[in-house]
C-alpha cells in the first residue's frame, strides 16, 4: 500500500463506548488514551512519519466540571506515560493549541515533554490540546499583524506559506489522511487550514475500539480514492 505520510485524528466515542458498557465517560477517556498509545506504535510500524490527535478542543471547555477536571487529570497522566513511550520509541513530541489556559503544572509537563522529545527521529506525534482550527488561525493573525506593525514583515510579502509559518503545525506537513471515529461526518474545528486537500475516512468505530486492524482499513480506502469508504457509502 501507498503509505500515508501524514494522518491526522479525531478521537471521538470515548464516552458512547463507556456508556454501552455502564460504566462512566471518564472511563470512556481513560480506555481512549490507552488506544493512542496503541496506535502511535502501530502507526510508526507501518511506515506513517506523522501523527495528529484531537484530544481537547477549546469547545471542550463547555462540558459538565467534573468531566473537564477528569480529562486535565487525566492529561497530566498521560504527560509522564508520554514522555516513557517517547523515549523507548524515539517519538517526537509536539503539543498544539493555546496552552496558556492550562494549569502551570500541565504546561510545564508539556515543556518538559516537547524538549526532551524534540530530536527524536521517531514518529512525529502531535497532541492537540485547547485547540481549535479558527483560534490558531486568529492568533496567526494576530502575530502577522504584529509582525506588520513592527517592520519585521510588509503586507504584500504575506503568502500562503507565510500564514502556516504562524500556524501551530508550522514546519509539519498537512495531512494526507483524516480518520473520524464514531461516525460522525464532520471536522469539528479541527486543523481547518490544513485540511484543505486531505483525504477524509469516517468509521462508525469508536475510538476506544479502533485497532491496528481498522487503521489499515483506514489506509486501504487511501489507497482507493475513488470509492467512499467509513460512514460514506460506496458509490
């Protein structure tokens, strides 16, 4: 198969999963992060150089309290559990998104995480956290219109590559592949500038089901793009 060299993820079903088997939506996320750990790995095996996850959007804010306090806790987990996979893989670690509404301790793990990994020639894996597609192009505004106001950078000099040089993923190939689990047909705020000539796979799967198995399926209808595979019918 023709390897994608980019896929990118929106983990979603963490919480129907928990709720099918009668169990709370915290342990819907806990089995979730253990699946991406599982797919790093195998992901990294089949030859895939990049790896992007939606693990928190910035609309994720909104959900009840306790929720949201379970996820950071389980964030902070996943950060020390992170850091040993890096190491015994090699894997290259980026965080995307607006840190700054995280607690100091998960920026300083992320910081921590980002430095350690940073010349691993591993699989290159980035978590997006408190991220969403028109936040991270708003503050890539922001930063060009300072860059403008300071000299450092005229208007007519501004191109494409100029904005996704201010974009979180800067220096990160756009993705060749998206994957959706749980059968939901949408991008959700996810990488908006960056998908723009992606590829997208839905599956009704949930993600703590999804398997090497199912990712290979996912390459599989890379492989042919000229039938819609996942929560598409073929045509």
């Amino acid at each position: 198969m023709r390897m994608p060299r980019h896929v990118a993820i929106i983990l979603d079903g963490n919480g129907r999963w928990a709720r099918a088997k009668g169990m709370p939506r915290n342990y819907g996320h806990v089995q979730g992060a253990k699946t991406v750990e599982t797919i790093c790995e195998e992901a990294y095996r089949m030859g895939i150089q990049y790896l992007t996850v939606y693990a928190f959007s910035t609309e994720n804010w909104n959900r009840p309290r306790d929720e949201v306090d379970a996820l950071m806790k389980l964030l902070r987990g996943y950060m020390k559990t992170c850091l040993k996979t890096a190491e015994k893989n090699r894997m290259c670690v980026r965080v995307l998104g607006e840190k700054s509404r995280l607690d100091a301790d998960i920026r300083s793990r992320i910081a921590e995480l980002e430095e350690a990994t940073k010349s691993n020639d591993g699989l290159h894996f980035q978590i997006a956290i408190n991220y969403g597609g028109r936040d991270e192009i708003v503050r890539a505004a922001r930063r060009m219109a300072e860059a403008v106001a300071e000299g450092r950078l005229r208007p007519e000099e501004i191109t494409q590559d100029t904005v996704g040089g201010y974009l979180d993923t800067a220096g990160i190939p756009e993705p060749d592949l998206l994957i959706r689990t749980c059968n939901e047909q949408r991008i959700s705020n996810f990488l908006l500038w960056q998908l723009a000539y992606t590829e997208f796979y839905f599956t009704p799967v949930l993600w703590p089901d999804f398997t090497k198995e199912e990712l290979i399926k996912a390459v599989e209808a890379y492989n042919h793009r000229d039938r819609k595979f996942g929560g598409l019918k073929e045509r």
